[in-house]
C-alpha cells in the first residue's frame, strides 16, 4: 500500500496484500509451473486452471463480493498477475484480459441486468471472458474498424471479424467494440456482449505462435444477434483508457 506522510511515502505492501500475492505464488508454482512445457508442446489452452483461479477469487478480483467477486483493490489485483506472470507471462495476460478488458468493462458500463447476467459466471470463471477492438490493419487505429453493428427489431446485427483476441476461441463471453457510427468518428463505437454459440459467431483457426499461447486468432464475426451495453453516446477514448 503505498501511503503519504507529511515526510515520506511508504511503500509497504499491506498485510492483506502480502496475503493476496503469495496465494497466487503458491497457485502460480502448483498449479501452472509444472505444466508449462507441457501446455506449449500441446499448444493447449488449460481452461482448469482459469476455474482453479475463479476458486481462489483470482478471476474476479475488482468485482464486489455482492456480485460473486473478490472485492479487492488494484494493488491486490496487480500482485496477482506480478506473480502469475513471473511464472508464465501468457496465464498472467490471459488473466488480466478475463478481469480487466472483459469483466470490467461490463461491470463499468452494463445495465443491472446484464451485471446480473453476466458478472458472477466470469467472476467464478464458470466463463471466460474476451474484448475484440483489434481488426486486421486497423489495431492502433481503432477509428477505422470495418465491424458494423445494426439494429434489427429487438437485436443487434453485427457483421465483421476480430483478430489476435485472447480467449477469441476459449472464450464463453466476448465485449465486442463495432461501428454504430461514421468511420473515423469516436463516438460512433458500441461495445456489445456477444456470448458464444450465438448463431453466426464462429472463431478462426488457431496460429502457431510462440508463447502467449491463450491468444488464438482469429475469431470471426459474421450477423450476430446481439445485446446491446452501451450507446455510443459516450466518448470512446474514455471507455478504452479507464480499462
Ligand atoms: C499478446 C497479445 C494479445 C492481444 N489481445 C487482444 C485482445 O484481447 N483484444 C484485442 O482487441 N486486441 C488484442 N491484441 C491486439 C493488440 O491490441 C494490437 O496488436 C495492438 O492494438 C496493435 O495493433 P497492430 O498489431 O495492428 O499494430 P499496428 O497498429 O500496425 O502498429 C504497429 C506499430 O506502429 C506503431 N504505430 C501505429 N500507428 C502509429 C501512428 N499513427 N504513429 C506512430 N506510430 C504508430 C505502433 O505503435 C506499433 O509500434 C493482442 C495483441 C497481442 C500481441
């Protein structure tokens, strides 16, 4: 906990995340350390491990317990993927990419219902969670995104594919970004949640890489039935910087 005195600032860790950071050692060494070569040979994805982690509260660490999570604080949160990633660096991503990109993002902007829905199944890793902004040439340049988003009656129809998604293929619940406005516009962007097996979504073959094996590419989506979280009303730097 890093605290401010008239003199000084301290730098101590906190008692609580003491705690927090050697449970995730502890997980970090049993449960991934002995199985790393292995999981790389067999370029699999240990979805086991992720509910063995959503056991322990690593896998909904900002959400309040009040919605299935751990109800803890950054410092706890960044402990947590210090001592993943020190262990293997492409569990720690694929973990920071399930609570911040995915979890927090609905829990930042969802609707009670779609908290409700969504929020305790990602907490306890019953599912895993994706975000997809990035596109084939337009990764930086988000702006120029070619995924589209209409409204058809009750539903979203979005039309487009999303590339290097962590979790695009493992994934149970995807926040997909999709143009509802102008090309080039940066209110003109909806974040949408898009649950897999939801007719017209389908996830591409997986590339041979090498590490950060989670990240499988690319993850197609072609006129999904969506459900709309959020207008495009609010400024998107905002929705991409506070995540
Ligand atoms: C391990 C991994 C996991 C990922 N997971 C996800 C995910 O879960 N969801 C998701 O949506 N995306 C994900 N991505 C994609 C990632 O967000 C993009 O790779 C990133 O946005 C960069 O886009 P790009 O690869 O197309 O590079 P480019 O946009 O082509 O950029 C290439 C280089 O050019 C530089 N550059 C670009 N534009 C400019 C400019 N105008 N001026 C100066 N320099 C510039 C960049 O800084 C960079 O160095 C992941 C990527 C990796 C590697």
């Amino acid at each position: 906990m890093i605290t401010e005195t008239s003199s000084s600032v301290n730098f101590e860790y906190s008692e609580t995340q003491l705690h927090v950071a050697e449970s995730a050692r502890k997980f970090a060494r049993q449960y991934i350390q002995p199985h790393i070569m292995e999981w790389d040979e067999a370029q699999t994805f240990p979805v086991e491990v992720f509910k063995r982690a959503g056991e322990l509260g690593f896998m909904g660490v900002l959400v309040p317990q009040s919605l299935g999570g751990s109800g803890l604080g950054y410092h706890e949160y960044i402990a947590i993927i210090e001592e993943i990633s020190k262990v293997d660096p492409s569990i720690g991503l694929s973990v920071a990419a399930h609570n911040s990109l995915c979890t927090n993002h609905i829990l930042m902007f969802g609707n009670e219902q779609q908290k409700a829905r969504w929020i305790p199944r990602l907490a306890r890793a019953e599912w895993i969670g994706a975000w997809g902004l990035t596109e084939h040439n337009t990764g930086s340049d988000a702006g120029g995104m070619n995924t589209t988003a209409r409204k058809d009656g009750e539903h979203w129809i979005l039309n487009g594919a999303k590339n290097f998604i962590t979790h695009g293929k493992s994934g149970d619940v995807s926040v997909v970004i999709a143009r509802t406005g102008d090309k080039g516009d940066s209110r003109g962007m909806t974040a949408f949640v898009v649950e897999t097996g939801t007719p017209g979504f389908s996830s591409g073959k997986k590339e041979d890489k090498l590490g950060m094996l989670p990240v499988k590419r690319p993850n197609l989506y072609s006129t999904i039935a969506a459900s709309r979280m959020k207008t495009g009303s609010g400024p998107w730097a905002k929705v991409l910087f506070s995540l």
